[in-house]
C-alpha cells in the first residue's frame, strides 16, 4: 500500500502514527498504526518515543493470524 508524505510516496511503510477516526473507544486517540507482525520491543520502543496512547496491529488490512502472539505479548 503506497503512502504518501510530504516527503515523497513510500511502499515499505512499517509504522505511521495519526489519530483514530473509527468510532471505538480509542476514537480520537493518537495512535501508533502498526503493518504486519513486527518484533514487540520494537513496537514499544515505537509507541513510546511518539508517545502513542493506542496501538493498532494490522494497519493496512494487515492483521493475520501471526498477530496473536504479539498481542498476547503487548498486553502483558
């Protein structure tokens, strides 16, 4: 999925960091988009330098039965 920033287009994206516009409780939150299965000290090291309050696993119609371990791994 292409991406595009001011600084140009971008396909490799891993992480993108924006609001939540979907109508849950995270509505409005800002939020660290995370694309496919990533390393979980990764996406806390991620989260915390932008100061995210949310994290979204499967950004871009990622999400895939790999995700669980992450998720179970995150909520710890």
């Amino acid at each position: 999925m292409e991406r595009i920033y001011t600084s140009g287009t971008k396909t490799d994206v891993t992480y993108f960091t924006g609001f939540e516009v979907e109508k849950t409780p995270a509505y409005d939150m800002d939020t660290l988009f995370v694309v496919g299965p990533q390393p979980v000290d990764e996406i806390i090291d991620q989260a915390e330098h932008f100061g995210s309050q949310h994290i979204y696993l499967g950004a871009n119609q990622s999400f895939h039965i790999d995700l669980r371990f992450m998720v179970n791994h995150l909520l710890k």
